[in-house]
C-alpha cells in the first residue's frame, strides 16, 4: 500500500508551492533532545523532512542545519501534513516556516535563489533529434540500455538519473500501476527535452513553432488523463481492494512517483509561463506568408488548458512574504529557545539525487511574479468582472500575474455576431486604458477555446 496520509490528495499537495529538492542533514530539538532528520526539499512557504519520530500537525518544532554555501539556517517551524510508512518506521512532514532570526531569513533567501540559478542552455538539441525521442516513446528504456548515443544528451542526462531498481520497472512493467509510472516517466522527458529545445532558439519559423506548440498541447492533454486513470494522482487512503502484486507496486513507487509528478507539474508550468508572456513571438521568423493567428490561438489554449486541468493554488503573499513572514498567528503555542544546529554528516542515509532544472530567472522581481501568479484577494476579482460591464454574461474572471483570463458564457457567445464582438474587444480596450496595471486580457469563448487576446502594447490579436 502506499504511504498513509493525512490531508489532502497527492495531486492537490503538489500545486502548493514551488519546490526544490534539497537532501540535507538537519537537527530537531525534541522533548529537550537533539535528533536527527533529513531535509528533503524546500520551498517558499517552507520545508519536506525525514524523521523516525511522530509528531502531531500544527506541532511547532525547532530545526536547524548549516548550508555550506548560505550558513546556518535555524528556528521554528510548524508542521501542516504528515504521512507515514505502513509499519510507522518513518515519519514525512511538511512544514510552514514560523520563526526565524534575521540571519536565518537572509539565508534562507539567499538559498532559496541558489536553487533557482539560470540553467545551462542546451546547444545541440535540434528538432530531429527531438521527434526521434519522441518516435521512440516507451522504447526509449531499451534503446538507452542497448545503444545510448542515439539518445539526444538531454534526455540522457535523466535517464542516467533514473534509480537502477525504477529503470527495471520502466523495461518491463508488471502491472497497470507500473505501465502508468512509465507512460509518466516517458512524458516527462518528452515534455522537458521539448522545453529546452524552445528556450534555446533564437529563431524559429512559423510551421516549426506550430508543431513544438501543438505537440505541448498532447502532452498536457495525455498526462491530465493520466492522472485521472492511473490511480497515482487521488488519496493514498483508498479503501479499494487491489492485488498483492499492485500493493508491492505502489508501496516502492510511491515516493518516486510523487517525486515524478512534481517535476512534470514544474516543467508543464514553466510551457504555461513561456506561453502566456509570448515568448514564441521574440523568435518567430516573420515573413508574408506568417500566420500569427494560429500560434497565438495555440499559446492561448495552452494557458487554457493548464489553467483548467492543472489547478494551482500559491500564496497571495509574494516569494519574500512567504519566506520571510509568519505564516500562523501569535496566539499559536510559544516559541521556544531556539538551537544551533551542528554540523552533522550522514553516511548511513541513502541520498536522493535528482538534478533539477529550472527557468533562467531575471531579476528578483521576476522570481516574486513566478511565486505569486494567482496573488490578489477574491474581492478584487469581483471588482474586475463588475467594471468590465461586457455587453454579455461573463462566467469567471480569473488574474494571472499582470494579466486576465475572462471566460464567457459558452451558449450566449454562439449568439453573438460581428459587431458584438467587436463591442467585446473595443471594451476590453477601454478597461486596460482605464487599468495600467492589467498588461492584457485573454477572451475565452468556451473553458478550451480562446478567441482573441488584447494588450496594452499590441492592442488586439487572434
């Protein structure tokens, strides 16, 4: 059987927050002892940890470790979901940041944007070489084990990652739950080589930039339902009677499959970043013949669909906020003293290494937009569907960073004719003249289907 988990569902504690894989050894204060655990990933609302000992949620612990490239890092944390191994030998915690000092916030920051570097861009990845990954689809294991340097080095590298114990799985899969970890796994190298090979392009012509968004679509579309008919993304307290055979199955796979699916999340969401700031458009090769039309409609889809099958839920607080602010209140229990944490080193547990790979990040205030892309009260949302005032029914506004996602009313669009639609574009002008700090609206028709999108530098566009 899997893990057993309080809380809400693997697919749902995923979109929480960005997350870094981070193997480290720290110390927990515990009933006055020093205790070891193990740091597991962190983020900007807080940490993942290993420990052999149970504790209760909402429990407010003391837990330090020193980063040898940011120092020491210490204080409180409390503990917001837990899970255990079937025989209670190993407990997982997630954990909120609660109280640090100020040497510990600055670390903390400073580690924080360690993890999120610019990644070395890929200079041999040509689109032949990608389709050739994508033609070989399942197969790519066996090819990897028999002739690797047909393999493009990108996909290489993770599958030169993946344990020896998964791979065996991935060329032989037993079971439906192992043929789905493998269909996964085959996704996640197609959707990250495909990802690479996008950002490292300095031009691109249209048929090309066409059939790299196209393919971004099936992708999104085919791990969606995945999760939906494998049995990997519901809760991993099912009562479901299942085979001895699928029980051992999800009983080993269920960590490295919790792992494969944040990694997934986090490269279809960088697809969804690309799209929605048109990066496509800064390499297009324009010519006479160039119908914008058609990426813009496939860009649109692509925020679409993310946004309606891939369900994220961030703090309104931004990237600093969260790591920097106490995220419960005073009349939580009293902090207690805190402990410096030593330096410790652990041989005898087993490290996890997963190389990690993430957007080039700008500035600081791009990595704040990253973090906090669906910010903004509820209100306020209310407040933009109201001074909208569109001729027809608007079904939900939805804020994307600078941008708006205004979904309508699917039967009352099929009743409207040219000049309506028109009506519709020339208001949202208005509503972004009136709004400086809206950058553009994206027009749906249906919750898959956009129409057009009006900026504030290109006015409108299909």
């Amino acid at each position: 059987m899997l893990l057993e988990k309080t809380g809400t569902s693997m697919s749902q504690e995923r979109r929480t927050a960005k997350r870094y894989d981070y193997d480290q050894a720290v110390i927990i204060l515990f009933h006055g002892q020093k205790l070891k655990a193990v740091l597991r990933s962190i983020s900007q609302r807080g940490i993942f940890f290993e420990f052999d000992q149970e504790l209760k949620n909402e429990e407010i612990i003391h837990l330090g470790w020193k980063d040898d490239r940011v120092g020491y890092i210490k204080g409180a944390f409390a503990t917001t979901l837990k899970k255990s191994t079937p025989d209670l030998s190993k407990w997982f915690y997630h954990a909120r940041f609660y109280k640090l000092d100020e040497d510990s916030k600055k670390n903390t920051i400073k580690l924080l944007n360690f993890l999120n570097q610019p990644q070395v861009l890929p200079k041999n990845l040509s689109l032949v070489s990608i389709q050739k990954v994508f033609t070989l689809d399942q197969k790519i294991f066996s090819v990897f084990q028999e002739d690797a340097p047909a393999i493009p080095q990108e996909a290489l590298e993770i599958l030169h990652e993946i344990p020896q114990e998964e791979m065996k799985i991935h060329l032989s899969p037993n079971n439906d739950f192992e043929r789905s970890f493998q269909r996964l796994q085959v996704y996640y190298i197609q959707a990250y080589i495909l990802y690479q090979f996008l950002i490292a392009q300095a031009s691109m012509d249209a048929d090309d930039l066409e059939y790299c968004l196209e393919y971004t679509l099936y992708l999104m579309n085919e791990i969606a339902a995945l999760e939906q008919t494998s049995g990997f993304a519901g809760p991993t307290n099912s009562k479901k009677e299942e085979s001895p055979e699928i029980e051992a199955s999800k009983e080993l796979l269920n960590r490295p499959m919790i792992i494969l699916s944040n990694k997934t999340y986090e490269c279809l969401s960088l697809y969804r970043d690309y799209c929605e700031s048109k990066k496509w458009n800064e390499i297009l090769v324009k010519n006479e013949d160039t119908d914008v039309g058609i990426l813009q409609s496939k860009s649109l889809e692509i925020v679409s669909v993310f946004q309606n099958k891939y369900e994220i839920s961030y703090d309104e607080n931004s990237y600093g906020e969260a790591v920097l602010a106490r995220t419960m209140q005073e009349k939580e229990k009293p902090v207690e003293k805190a402990i410096k944490p030593e330096e410790i080193q652990f041989h005898k547990i087993p490290s996890i290494q997963f190389k990690w790979i993430f957007i080039p990040v700008a500035s600081v205030l791009l990595i704040f937009q990253i973090f906090s892309i669906f910010g903004g009260p509820k209100n306020r949302i209310k407040d933009y569907k109201e001074q909208l005032r569109y001729n027809i029914g608007v079904q939900k506004v939805i804020k994307q960073g600078s941008n708006l996602l205004v979904y309508f009313e699917p039967a009352e669009w099929l009743t409207l004719g040219v000049n309506d639609v028109d009506k519709v574009k020339s208001r949202s002008l208005e509503f972004l003249q009136e709004h400086k700090t809206v950058q553009a609206i994206f027009v749906f028709s249906t919750k898959d289907k956009a129409e057009f999108i009006v900026s504030q530098q290109e006015g409108i566009g299909r």
